[in-house]
C-alpha cells in the first residue's frame, strides 16, 4: 500500500517545536515529585516495547524525542509505517519492535507519555490504511483525505498518522487553504465575497467547494436551467459529478464494513493494546 514513508523520512515533515509538546506532556504526568522514580533508582537498565495486536506502527519521531528528553536511548527493531501481526505464523506471539536503554526511574517516568501517544498515533495509521484498502477494493481510485476533526492539542500526532497509513492529511487548520462550506452559506445567505465571484486572479486554486459556492447569473433564456433557488435560504447546487462518485464511494465503503468480520481488538481505538507497557529486564 503506497504511504509517505515510500518517499523519504516522514520525520522530515515535523516542525522543529514539535518536542515543546512533548515536553508538555511529561510536564503534565509528572508536575512536581516523583516518588515511584525515588524507590527504583537510576541504575541503568533495558526496557522492550512489545506489539500484541495487529497494526500498523506510527508515531516513531514522538516516542524518540520522548526518551531523548529523558536521557534514554531507543533502537528500533522494526521501521515506521511497519504492519506488525503477532498472528502472522498462525500462534499469538508478541514483537519485539523496539528497546530503550536508559535510567530505571527515567525509563518509566517516560513510558506511559510515549505508550499513549504511540498506540494513538499506531491506532490512526492502522485506520487510515484500513480505509484505503478498502475503498480501493470497491474500486475508487481517488484521494482519501483526513479532516479537522482530531483531538484538540494532538493533532499534529494524528496527521502524522494519517500520512503513514497512506492517506492525504489535508489541512491542518482553518488558516492551511479557503473552504466556505455549508454553514458559511447558511450564515451568510448567499456567496457574494468576491473570491468565490471569480473576480479575483485566476491563478488562485479553486476547491470543490469554491466552485459549488460561485453565483451564475440566471439565462434569460431558460430560468428553469438556474442553479440557484430563488429561495436564499435554500440557494444550494446540484450534486456534481464528483460529488455523486463521493457518495456511492461512501456506501460501498459502508457496505464493505458492515460485511466485514469483527476484530477482536482495534489498534485503531487508540487503546493499549497495541504497544504493551514497558518491561524492564
């Protein structure tokens, strides 16, 4: 299945200040005294991240610069974008995917911030790659891309995801491209701004939702033709092409999970299940 990592390193795409969210985070587990890390001590020791769920492996860089800023250092058995099975030979067994060596205290002062961000990250990539896989099978061959709908604070986490399960991330805030949609309309009654009046220079990129926004004048000649209702309130346009390829797509997609068996387990969920807690030895 075609996915960034095919390209380069998906590293490469992260903004430098991404470690200020990590360091949020342990800031958050961890806000003042740690009294488990004062009873094991800092002797140095070796910790094993284990698959036992199947899924797609995302979310290396986080779960790095985790253990960096913890003075630990990690050696990955398995490469990002990764799908681990633990039933791959027919009997349930554990991966080894990676092991991080480091301060016993510092190893587990870090290991809940980097196991939740990782099985979230995992569970996203794992998803999107689902998705693609199926809708490919009903035989759509467009773009699959992700919204902005993601848990507020971890988004960029969740579109790195994306874009190692091999689908489009889109755009990340409301600031990434102009996208007046339904609401807007609502809100405003009808398009009138001039960017969607094509009164501006034609070398600006126009979206789906550009072009179903834009006013034709009403033909004389044949106003039965009007895309547009005389009704402000319902000045909506009729499907397009696209648009009606989008929804049979949607019902196949829908169709072909409704027929598909339930898992045991879903890395997507975001849960644990994917990367076990750390296993000092």
């Amino acid at each position: 299945m075609a996915s960034i990592v095919q390209h380069g390193a998906p590293s490469d795409l992260l903004p430098t200040h991404f470690s200020t969210d990590i360091t949020r985070w342990l800031a958050e587990d961890t806000p003042s005294f740690d009294y488990g890390g004062f009873v094991v001590g800092s002797e140095v020791r070796n910790a094993f991240l284990l698959c036992k769920s199947v899924g797609v492996l995302a979310g290396v860089p986080f779960f790095d610069e985790v253990f960096r800023q913890c003075g630990c250092a990690v050696i990955w058995h398995h490469s990002e974008g990764t799908h681990l099975n633990p039933w791959e030979d027919a009997k349930w067994t554990k991966i080894k995917v990676a092991t991080v060596t480091g301060p016993t205290r510092m190893l587990l002062l870090g290991e809940r911030v980097a196991l939740n961000m990782l099985a979230r990250c995992s569970g996203v990539a794992t998803k999107s790659r689902m998705m693609l896989s199926l809708v490919r099978k009903a035989g759509y061959e467009g773009i699959i891309a992700g919204t902005r709908k993601t848990t507020p604070g971890f988004r960029l986490v969740e579109k790195y995801g994306m874009l190692i399960g091999g689908i489009d991330g889109h755009r990340h805030d409301l600031s990434s491209m102009i996208m007046l949609k339904d609401n807007h309309i609502w809100a405003k009654g009808a398009c009138t701004l001039p960017l969607v009046r094509n009164e501006v220079s034609a070398d600006i990129p126009k979206g789906p939702s550009q072009e179903r926004c834009k006013q034709p004048a009403p033909s004389e000649a044949s106003p039965s033709r009007s895309r547009w209702s005389a009704n402000p309130k319902l000045r909506r346009t009729r499907p397009s092409k696209a648009e009606r390829t989008l929804s049979c797509w949607t019902t196949l997609t829908r169709r072909a999970c409704e027929r598909r068996p339930r898992a045991s387990s879903s890395a997507g969920r975001g849960n644990e299940r994917f990367c076990s807690s750390a296993a000092v030895g």
